[in-house]
C-alpha cells in the first residue's frame, strides 16, 4: 500500500481540510458576536469555533481499521502520525485565531485554557470510547460557551468583558496554572491506548 493511499485511509488529508476551513472562517468570522440566549453578553464566533476544533478533529484519531487495528504492524506508526496532524491544524487555528487580532491577553489565556481542557478531553475519552462520547463533549462546550464566561474572575482571568486593548485585565497566577494544567492534561492524553482498549 502507497503512502498516499494510507494517508487517505488515516484520514489525513480531510485533517488537513478540516484546518484549512477552520482557518478561514477564524480568519473572516473570528470576532463576529454571537448573541446567544441566556448569556450575559455576546460571545465571539472565535471562541465557539476553537471548542468545536478538536471535537471534529478527534474524530480523525479512531482507528480505520478497529477490527484488526490492534495487531496491525502500524498501529503506533498510525497513532503518532495522527497525533502531529492533530496537533499541527490545532497549533495554526490558534494562532491564526488569536494573533494580531487585538485580542486582549486575558481573554486569550481563558480561551486557551478552554480549548485545550476541551482537547485534553477529547484526545483521552474519543480514542477510548467511540464517537458516542462527542455529544457529551458538545453539550458540555455549549454549556461553557453559555456560562463559562463569567467564571473567569474567579478563575483568575480578570474581567472578560474588557476589551479597551490588547493587554485587558491581568491573569493571576492562578489563571496561567489552570492554562498549563490543561496544556499538561493534552500531553498525558496525547499518549497511545493500549491495543486492548481501542473503540470500535
């Protein structure tokens, strides 16, 4: 089998697509308002968009093969492979979401440590349980999208709705712990299953 027909059966190039759009509508629509009920205050398209990233991204990582998948040769090969592609299109859709935006630094530290939470999650539990999972994860995004918000000051992320420029409130050192917990809770999920423990 040809590279380019494993890197289709992996899925890559839709991987790569997947980016390429949601890039693009980071890019276009990222600071659109989202008037979204029961909130207190618009939401940006940038912030629903990243929790939305790696749950269609972690679809990409279920093996194409579950049946045989564990005893096939390539199955790290495949895992690790994946795993780059994942974490490439995430790491350009961040930056393109948050660079030279104006983006205030709180508000991009809590919108960090909402996506990767989200992708520490989905990264463990999709690979381990099936696609099954995702609608759990979807409605705990939304609800955090709706509520997650004005958490932030207890969080240690200031005021959120603080936007008079790119410094906006300052994080606690509470808030940068939460971040680098959640960046550290990606890197123990980036780890592969064991063959045994595969969904189907």
């Amino acid at each position: 089998m040809t590279l380019f027909r494993i890197a289709i059966l992996w899925r890559i190039p839709l991987a790569v697509l997947l980016g390429a759009a949601f890039l693009g509508v980071a890019a276009v629509a990222g600071d659109l308002s989202l008037h979204l009920p029961m909130t207190d205050g618009p939401r940006k398209a940038r912030q629903a968009l990243l929790l939305t990233l790696p749950l269609v991204l972690s679809t990409l990582l279920l093996p194409p093969l579950p049946d045989v998948h564990g005893s096939l040769p390539r199955q790290r090969l495949h895992h690790w492979a994946t795993l780059i592609v994942f974490w490439s299109v995430t790491i350009a859709v961040c930056t393109g979401a948050w660079m030279g935006s104006g983006i205030a630094r709180n508000v991009i530290a809590f919108e960090m440590l909402s996506t990767f939470a989200m992708t520490a999650a989905a990264l463990f539990l999709v690979p381990r349980f099936g696609v099954r999972v995702i609608v759990g994860l979807t409605i705990t995004g939304c609800a955090w999208l709706l509520y997650g918000t004005p958490l932030g000051g207890a969080l240690g992320f200031g005021d959120l709705a603080d936007d008079t420029g790119p410094f906006g409130a300052q994080v606690s050192s509470r808030g940068w712990l939460l971040v680098a917990a959640s960046l550290a809770a990606c890197a123990v999920a980036s780890l592969p299953t064991r063959p045994g423990t595969q969904a189907s």
